[in-house]
C-alpha cells in the first residue's frame, strides 16, 4: 500500500470510530430523551395527586369554617371559596392527570382516574349534607331569639335597681328583706343569661340538656323571688307581681331557644364531619396516598434506570473511544514508521548526493577560475582582435578604393583580352585553314 493510502486508511479508522461514537451518543440521547420524558409525564402524574390531596384537604378545612362561623356572608364565601371551588378543581386535575398518561398505559392505571372521581364523588356527597346542616345555624337562630328579650332584661334591672335605691335603711325588716331579695334577683337574671348562651353554644347534646335544665331552673328561681314579694307593704308588692307576671309571658319564649339550641346545627355538622365524612375522607386519601406512594417508587425506578442507561452509554462510548484510538494509533505508528525508514533512506541518498554534489562543486570551482582567467585572456585578445579589426577596416576601406580602380582595369583588360581572343580565334582559323589547304595538296601531289 502507497504511503497515501495508509494516510488515507488511518484517517478512515479515526473517521469511523468518530461516526460510531456519534451513533452510540445519539442512540444514548433518545434513550435518555424517552427515560427524561417519562419521568416528566411521573413528576406531572405525582404533582396531580398532590394537587388532588390539597383539594380533598381544602374541601375538609373549608367544611370545618363553615361549621364554625357564625356570619352568613361569611358561611357564603366558603361556600364559594372552597366546596363549590374544589369541585371545579377537582375535575379539572382528573383531566390534567389522565392526559399524563403514557400511551403504553395499562388497564389499571387507565382506571385509577375514574376510581378518583368516584371516591371524590362519595366524599363530596357527605360533605355537602354537613353543609346543608351547618348552613341551617341553629345556634345564631337561638341567639338571634334569645336577642328578642335583651330589651326586656335591661327595663327589668333598671326598674329592679329603682327599686332597691328607693329602699333606704331605716325602713322596717321586710323592706331590707326584699332589697336583698332584689339583689338576689339581679344576680339571677345574670345567671340564666349566661346559662342560656351556654346552652345553646354548648358542644354535645348531653351538654345542652344539662344547660337547658340550668336555665329552667334559673327562671323559675327568678320568677318565684320576686313572686315571693307580693306581700311587700307601700306598693311593692304590686310592682313584684306585675313583674313575676311580665317574667312568666316570656317563658314560651325562653323555651324556643331552648328547642332551638337543641338542634345543636353545628354539634350535628361536626359530628357527621367527624364520622361519615371522615370515613369517606380516608378512603379516598388513602386511595390517593397509594398512587402517590407508587408514583414516587416509579419515579426512584425510572431514575435508576436512566441513570444505568447513562452510565451503558458512556461505558459504550469509552470502549468505541478507546478501540478506535488504539487502532489510529497503531495505524499511525505503522505509517509514521513506514515514513521514517522512507525519510531514513532519503537521508542517506541525500547524503550520498551531498558528497557527490560537494566534489563536483570543487570541480566546478577550479573549471570556474579556469573560466574566470580563460575570460581574462579572451578579454585581453578581445581587445587586440578589436583594435586589428580596426586596422583590418581601414585596409578593407582601402582594398575597397583599390578594388574599385581594379575593376575599372580588369574591365579594360578584360576588353582587350577580348579582342585579343578574338584575333587568337582569327588566327586558329587561319592556321587551321592553312594546314587543311596543305594536306589537300600533299595528297594531290602523291
């Protein structure tokens, strides 16, 4: 193989081991890219039951206020605020939830939605009965009635203190007796009052009943007291028995607040919250505790997972990395060993041709100082050759002049020569002529 071709071969091994370290990282990415999505589809799933179990909690608390509250406006905007909201909530986190799903989702996780709603279904049912009870407040109404009689006990315990200021100490016993007994009264009145807001304020119904019996007995104290000062001498006893009466017409009164505050609204709306809607409460945050408590252990698998698959990934990558890097290195070891014995022996040749190169120089320099005094002396016979030109010009001038004048004489000569070969011509003719003539006549005379 030609030193380009190993070139060429190394840098095709470094190629493919990069193609292929390329392919490893993008096949690693869209693995990670799927474990990272289902773990964001899990971590949406787990918020939604969170979300979930924070409404259900809402819906309790909101319950609970209302139960509590005393205000309608007040009992009206927790309606609003947190049972009437959370349904709307609710079914808009089911929906959240269910579009969370992967698409290999399976039947049972397919379920767990619609299992939810029907819980939430339950737990609202209950709920919305302690409303309907806690909306109907029992205790404000009782108040509100018992509020019908305030008017009555302040004129009753001014006309009671006028009374008792009228009566001064030097009046006869009975007297002082019935300013005690007023007294007394006064007292009273305070009592069944406070009774009587016990009563309907009270947090169980055996509570209420004993209360109840307190403030029958407290009014039926008063009215016998002051029914006790009847007999009182100077117009007392008149005034005592109008009031006994004026006590006695607000007994059916007394006794409505009673029935009232027996109903007992809120006891009955705590209780049904402590026992139906607690029932159906746990259920369903159990139910929703469950699912977070296995969406929590996939989240913790799916992570694990990704992260082994991180770790293949780079392993894979390594070995790639590394395999391809031995076999450029060992490709390159063999190319680069090939170019050092070919640099090795062109080297060597090149010293060789140095050598060689050096002797022929020194040659070269004595054929150029022979060269250089060669030139000298041609430069010198230059000069003399230059100045016999000059000389040979000026007798070329001069054998011009005379060549001129020499044929000037040639031509002359050559005129005579003419006519002297003419006359030779002449002659030849004549002589020839004279010796045919004499053979003719040798021949005639034989």
């Amino acid at each position: 193989m030609s030193m380009k071709g190993k070139i060429y071969s190394a840098v095709a091994v470094l190629v493919l081991v990069a193609v292929v370290i390329v392919a490893v990282a993008i096949y690693g990415i869209l693995n990670i890219n799927s474990d990272v999505q289902a773990l964001g589809r899990q971590a949406k799933r787990a918020v939604n039951l969170s979300t979930i179990d924070s409404i259900v909690l809402s819906r309790e608390i909101g319950s609970l206020q209302l139960i509590l509250a005393t205000d309608p406006e007040r009992k009206q905007e927790l309606v609003k605020n947190y049972l009437d909201a959370s349904e709307a909530n609710m079914a808009q986190e089911i929906a959240d939830y269910l579009t969370n799903f992967p698409e290999d989702a399976t039947p049972e996780m397919l379920a767990r939605p619609k299992t939810i709603q029907e819980l939430w279904n339950v737990y609202v049912r209950s709920t919305n009965r302690v409303v309907e009870t806690a909306l109907h407040d029992s205790a404000q109404e009782a108040h509100a009635t018992a509020q019908t009689m305030t008017s009555f006990w302040a004129e009753l315990s001014r006309e009671i203190d006028e009374i008792i200021n009228s009566i001064t100490n030097d009046v006869s016993d009975r007297l002082i007796a019935w300013r005690s007994t007023l007294l007394g009264v006064k007292t009273t009145i305070a009592n069944y009052r406070f009774y009587l807001a016990r009563m309907i304020d009270s947090p169980s119904d055996e509570e209420t009943a004993r209360m109840a019996d307190e403030v029958r007995k407290q009014f039926n104290s008063l009215i016998e007291s002051i029914a006790s000062g009847a007999s009182v001498p100077l117009g007392h006893g008149q005034r005592a028995a109008a009031m006994a009466e004026r006590i006695e017409s607000f007994r059916p009164t007394m006794e409505e607040v009673i029935r009232i505050g027996s109903i007992q609204s809120r006891v009955n709306a705590l209780r049904l919250l402590n026992t139906e809607v607690e029932a159906d409460l746990q259920k369903l945050e159990h139910y929703v505790a469950d699912l977070i408590a296995n969406s929590t252990k996939d989240q913790n698998e799916s992570l694990d997972h990704a992260i082994a698959r991180g770790r293949d990934i780079v392993i894979q990558s390594l070995i790639v990395a590394v395999v391809g890097i031995l076999l450029g290195l060992l490709m390159a070891w063999r190319t680069i060993s090939t170019i050092v014995g070919r640099l090795n022996s062109i080297i060597s040749e090149l010293g060789e041709a140095s050598h060689q190169v050096q002797s022929a120089s020194g040659s070269i320099s004595s054929a150029s100082q022979e060269l250089a005094d060669g030139a000298n002396e041609q430069a010198a016979s230059l000069e003399e050759t230059s100045s016999a030109l000059e000389q040979m010009a000026s007798m070329t001038r001069m054998n011009a002049d005379n060549a001129t004048k020499t044929n000037d004489t040639t031509i002359a000569n050559n005129k005579a020569i003419s006519v002297g070969s003419q006359a030779v011509d002449e002659l030849k003719d004549g002589i020839i002529h004279a010796l045919l003539d004499g053979e003719g006549e040798a021949a005639c005379v034989h």
